[in-house]
C-alpha cells in the first residue's frame, strides 16, 4: 500500500515539474487540478506573461 502511494506522489510531482517548466502544456483547469492550489498562483502568472508577449 504505501509503495502505491508513494509512487503515485512521485509521478505528481513530476507532472507538477514539467507544467512548471512549460514542457507539457494542458488547459489551466487540468493543470491546477493536477498541481494544487499552492501552484496556481505561478501557473496563472507563467500564462500571463507569455499572453503579454
């Protein structure tokens, strides 16, 4: 159980560092829902910025 577990956090994370990094690009609802609410305040930032130019 815990193995599971484990590797279910370790593959979370990674999605959360590629989404971070801009090198997988999902709909900003998917990818908050994927990272948490103690992301989305630099996914909205990232998405911002790259709207401005």
């Amino acid at each position: 159980m815990k193995d599971a577990k484990a590797e279910e956090m370790r593959i979370k994370a990674k999605y959360k560092e590629m989404i971070l990094k801009g090198k997988i690009r999902l709909p900003i609802d998917v990818a908050k829902k994927l990272t948490g609410p103690d992301t989305a305040y630099h996914l909205y930032k990232a998405k911002n910025n790259r709207d401005r130019g």
